[in-house]
C-alpha cells in the first residue's frame, strides 16, 4: 500500500531513465514484479526491446551509464538507493529480488545481472566489512557474498563526470556532484536528445535550485510534477524572452519551447495525434505573431489545414526566415 504524501524516488529515476534510453531501443520500468502475485518491489528494470547475440548496440552503450553499459545481461535489475544509505539489508533483499525475478521470469542466469544504484556512497569500513572491491570503471565495486554470485555497487558521487554518467549523477548526494552533472548535460548538448527528456530535466533543475532534489523530507514529488516543472519554465522562457534573444537561442531549444506544451493535450491514445497538431498549431501561430506581427488570413488558414509534419517544418524556418513566404514557401 502506498503511503500518501511520500516521494518514490526509484519512479522519478525511472522516468528520467526512461525518456532518456527508450528512444535508442532500451526499455525501462519501475515497481517490477519479482513474483508472479503482488506486491511489486522499488525496482527499475533494463533491458533491451531488441535482443541482440552483440549485446548493447553503440548507440545504447552511449546513454548508460559506468556500471551498466559493460553487462552483457538481457536485463539488468537496479535497486536504488536514494535518501538511504547501504546496510546488509539492502545487501540480503537484491540477492533475494535477483533470484526470485529470475525464477519469475524463467531467466538464464547469464541473461540478468542486478546491481545497486546509491546516492549516498557508504563508509569504507562497510565496503571493507563486505569485501567489495573497486573495479574499472571508477565508481563501481563489486563483491562475492557467502552465498554466491556478484553484487555490483554503483556509487554515483564517485562516478567520472562524462555525459553518459550525468542523467544519473543528478541524483548523487553531494550538491558539487550534483552541479557538475547539469553542467555536463549543458555543455555536452544532451537536453537536445528529446522534449520529454529536456523537460526532465530542466524540472529536476528546478528542484535542485528549491534544495529540494534528494530531501528526504520533500514529499510528493512526482515524475508528472517534475515534468510539469519543467514545462513551466520553458513557457516562462516564450513568454519573456525579448524577441531578438529569442530567435537567436539555439534551436533545439526552440524545439523544447514549441513541445513544451504538449503535456496538456495527451490523453486518450486516438486523440493524441489530433491534440499533438492542435498544439504545434497554436505555438507556430504564436511564434509567427512574436516574428512578425500580425498574420494574414491566408496564413492563418495555411496553419489550420497543414498536417503535424508541416507545422514541424514550418516551426524551424521561423528562426531563419526574413519574411512570411519564407517559411511557407515549398522551396525552402
């Protein structure tokens, strides 16, 4: 049973995972069911849509982070850690949620390795207490408990500051590893990898700037609320950047300004097409309007008869566009 107010951390990890690696053919769910009745334990699952005898392809290997781009696993099971430290506990439940989902989902055991994602990195004397090692890369230690197999810890304050690492490093304890990891996503350019991701990222953005990313004491944060976030601060940016900035910002984040809106219109899966154009339509016309005043009527009914990929196009020749026939000619 849930308990009303509290932050599932492991849900907003989930989505962030999950805008950020399906599109490149990984799968991501969250509360995965390790028997086959109720209940579901606080796991993320990773695996593959695709099954490959190469494993993960480059592409994939780009966007997972150390620790989980080398397993040559099917699927990979995390148990996170995020306002918790480690404890023999948590030590004791992955080795059981491991056997069990493996059971459960009539696994080899070469197809599924499961690990530990911490936010908080644990005294040496518990690693030591353990056996766990530190293997390359830095940031992961792995050990053999009495009761076979390998545990696998990935400490996400110690992990290197590349852009594969830092969609997870924000969720890391310390507030300087936290700072590097928006910077890493920043200058790297990976806001620009979705709209979904972007506004995901801009939302836990927010939260870290209200010292509310990671609080145990913050409750109801929700993958919804923190998406949400980050759409508000992307309609902010429409509405109050003069026009001249506006128009000079690079252009994928023009794209997220455009899509910011789009969570309004999703619904139901047969309406969802029909609510995507309605939305591209009303920021084009919006964006039209800022650039160049008011729009004449052919224009406007240009707009309303045009399918969802001719708003798209329309929407980025706005930024380079002198004039009117510049964005809708069929040359350009």
């Amino acid at each position: 049973m849930e308990k009303e107010g509290k932050t599932y951390w492991h849900r907003l990890v989930g989505e962030t995972l999950k805008v950020l690696l399906e599109p490149v053919g990984i799968e991501v769910r969250v509360e995965v069911p390790v028997v086959p009745a109720p209940p579901v334990a606080d796991l993320i699952l990773i695996q593959r849509k695709k099954v490959s005898e190469k494993g993960w392809t480059q592409e994939q290997r780009l966007r997972l982070a150390d620790g989980l781009r080398d397993l040559d696993a099917d699927q990979i099971l995390v148990e996170l850690k995020i306002t918790e430290s480690l404890n023999e506990k948590t030590l004791t439940w992955l080795s059981l949620y491991d056997a069990l989902y493996l059971d459960m989902a009539k696994l080899e055991r070469h197809q599924l390795r499961s690990v530990i994602i911490s936010s908080i990195t644990p005294r040496k004397e518990f690693l030591a207490r353990h056996s766990f090692k530190p293997i390359d890369p830095v940031g992961v230690y792995e050990c053999i408990p009495p009761w076979g197999g390998v545990v696998r810890l990935i400490f996400l304050n110690e992990l290197a500051d590349e852009p594969h690492n830092a969609p997870l490093k924000c969720f890391a304890s310390r507030q300087d590893e936290q700072k590097k990891a928006f910077e890493t996503i920043k200058h790297a350019g990976l806001i620009k990898i979705s709209a979904a991701f972007g506004q995901i990222v801009v939302g836990l953005w927010r939260l870290k700037m209200k010292g509310a990313l990671n609080s145990p004491d913050v409750e109801n944060i929700t993958p919804e609320y923190v998406t949400q976030l980050g759409r508000e601060w992307l309609g902010f940016l429409i509405d109050t950047t003069p026009e001249e900035e506006l128009f000079s910002l690079p252009k994928f984040e023009h794209r997220l300004v455009q899509e910011h809106q789009n969570g309004h219109m999703e619904g139901e899966r047969d309406g969802e097409k029909k609510g995507e154009k309605k939305g591209e339509a009303k920021i084009l016309t919006r964006l039209l309007q800022r650039r160049f005043g008011s729009i004449p009527d052919w224009a406007n009914e240009k707009v309303a008869k045009a399918e969802l990929p001719s708003l798209e196009n329309w929407s980025l020749r706005i930024f380079d566009a002198q004039t009117l026939d510049d964005v809708f000619s069929d040359k350009a």
